[in-house]
C-alpha cells in the first residue's frame, strides 16, 4: 500500500513523479525513460518497444480532423523508435472510446492509424478497445535493432556536436492560431497547419544513422528546451547553442511582432524533429552523407563540461531571454 502524501500529481509534475519510479522498472538494456523500452533477443538483437498515449484533451488541437487524430498517434510513438535507430515492424493501439461516440467518427479514426502505419511501412496489427469519458490512444509500435547500433541518450562527450534534422517555430505560431485564434500571415497559414496539424517521424534519417556514428539521439517532441536539458542532464555536460534553428519564415514573421523569438523556438514542442549528437572528426562525412540523400541538418551548438547550463550563444539573438517553460503534463 502506498504511503498517504498531502502531494498531488499537479504539484510534482510528471518529471519529477518519473524519477520516483526508477527503481521499480525492469531496464535490461537502457536506462528507465529513455525513448523507448528494450528487451535483449537470444539472436543478440534489440527488441526496441515504445508506448504513447494521446488523450484527445490535452494532445488534440483545435481543427485537427479524426483522421489526423488516428495519424498523430502513430507518429507520437514511431518517433521514439526512429530515435533509437529502430525501423518499426508494427503498431497496437488499445483506443477508448465514449460511448456515444458515432461509429463513422471512431472508424475515421482508425483509419488514420491504418493509414499513418501503411505511410511508415509498418502492420497495423489491432489491439484493444474499450469505454472511456474520452477519446484515448495508447499506440505501441515495436522494431528490432543490431544492438551495436542503438543509440541512446547518453554517451556524449565533451565538445561532441548537436544537429537537427529540422528548424523550430512553425508549431509554436501554430498554437497561437488554434488555441488562442491569434492572427499570422495568409502565405504562412498552410506552412504553418501542415507542421502542427500533421507531424511527421523522420523515418528517412535511418538510413544516415546506420551509417553515421551517432552518440546521442532524443526525440523533440516535448519541446526543444526540454530536450536539450534532457540531454545535458543525462549527460551531466551544459550545452552551447551557437546557432539557433529557427525556420526562415517564422523569423521573417517575428521581426514585425513583439513575440519573444527564443520561446517560439525552445519551447513549442510536437515538432518531432531529431536531436543527435556525433563527434567533431565526423562532421564532413555526416554533411556530406545528409547532401547526397538529400536530408536536412541544422548544427546547433556542442556539449560542453565546464558548465552544466543551456547557454545561447548566437549573437543574432543575444536580445531575447530564453525562459525555462516547456511543456509537462499534469503542472499547471
């Protein structure tokens, strides 16, 4: 029986309830809270788990179709796998439903799971279904990895480069326009729907990851900030943001408005991009690998041990005060 606490989940957040659970979770290869769960196979492969909940209160934004609601599932989990250089081989969704539902809606929905798998070339292998006050997904999505090339989060060292598979800020305009009906530019409108209403893993930086050594990997889906702290903790090193990743259009917008930029960037959140670290000697291969297969990366700073802080370094930005938000479930 659990001990009586005058504690709420509201005041403890779930960062901090997570770190309570560590020595009761079974963790045979990597570390409790790591991206995905993992199981050694008697072939000597990674059996590579990932389980992610979307509650149609608190993940589903304003305008977003049921499809999208069955799409954005899958992405939220296959992500993860993607972060440990895992190619997904299936997915489960135990989904809840209210009972009054209209079963043409909860269809739409799992035909966006179906969908979005049939998209990453993964099997939509069904799962479970019941009654709840809300739509709820819990989506698994399961792969196998040599075990030599899973990466985890930590094992990065001192000076070793941080990249991003994409740039950051259309999510957070994207809030602003759904949840609080703030105004953005007509030429932005579909750029900016597209990023937040239909996220997207980056199934396609597997195959530079199995050829790249890569240190460090952790999907940004809580947010940019979050990420990077994350990371800095795991790896007990601050990191030096020496360029930050903003997407173009988004600073072209900001500059005519009084919006604090640094937050659009590090703390929106939902944008799945990739977060990986490498060592310096590895840079030209790594850029050269990205332009061959026609990929994307963004160097955003280096991990260094002489400080155990996120510090912007980018001078273009020295006027912007980045603040310690980001998103946790249950704070308010």
């Amino acid at each position: 029986m659990s001990k009586k606490s005058d504690s709420t989940m509201e005041d403890i957040g779930e960062k901090t309830f997570l770190s309570q659970l560590t020595e009761l979770v079974d963790t045979p290869v990597l570390p409790f809270n790591e991206d995905a769960s993992t199981f050694p196979l008697p072939s000597r492969d990674i059996l590579v788990i990932n389980a992610d909940m979307l509650v149609n209160k608190t993940d589903v934004l304003p305008g977003m179709s049921l499809e999208q609601i069955g799409r954005k599932a899958v992405t939220m989990s296959v992500s993860d796998l993607v972060a440990k250089n895992t190619v997904p081989l299936g997915c489960l969704a135990s989904i809840g439903f209210p009972s009054d539902l209209e079963v043409s809606k909860a269809k739409d929905i799992i035909f966006g799971i179906r969908n979005q798998c049939s998209d990453y070339g993964t099997l939509y292998l069904g799962g479970d279904l019941n009654e709840a006050d809300d739509i709820i997904i819990d989506l698994i999505s399961f792969g196998v990895c040599e075990k030599e090339k899973l990466i985890p989060r930590q094992g990065a060292k001192d000076g070793d480069l941080i990249f991003s598979s994409g740039l950051f800020g259309l999510t957070s305009l994207g809030y602003k326009k759904l949840l609080h009906n703030e105004q953005i530019p007509v030429e932005l409108i579909d750029l900016v729907l597209s990023a937040t209403l239909e996220p997207k893993a980056k199934m396609n930086y597997l195959d530079l990851f199995k050829e790249i050594s890569i240190n460090t990997c952790m999907d940004s889906s809580d947010g940019l900030l979050i990420t990077l702290k994350e990371l800095s903790e795991i790896n007990k090193m601050g990191i030096d943001v020496k360029e930050v990743p903003i997407h173009p259009d988004v600073e072209s917008y900001v500059n005519d408005e009084d919006i604090n930029l640094l937050d659009l960037v590090f703390n929106g959140g939902e944008e799945f991009e990739l977060i990986f670290s490498i060592i310096p000697e590895l840079e030209e291969e790594l850029l050269k690998h990205a332009e061959d297969n026609n990929l994307f990366i963004q160097k955003i700073g280096c991990f260094n041990s002489t400080h155990n802080n996120i510090i912007i370094l980018d001078k273009e930005y020295s006027n912007y005060t980045l603040s310690e938000e980001g998103f946790e479930h249950f704070k308010k």
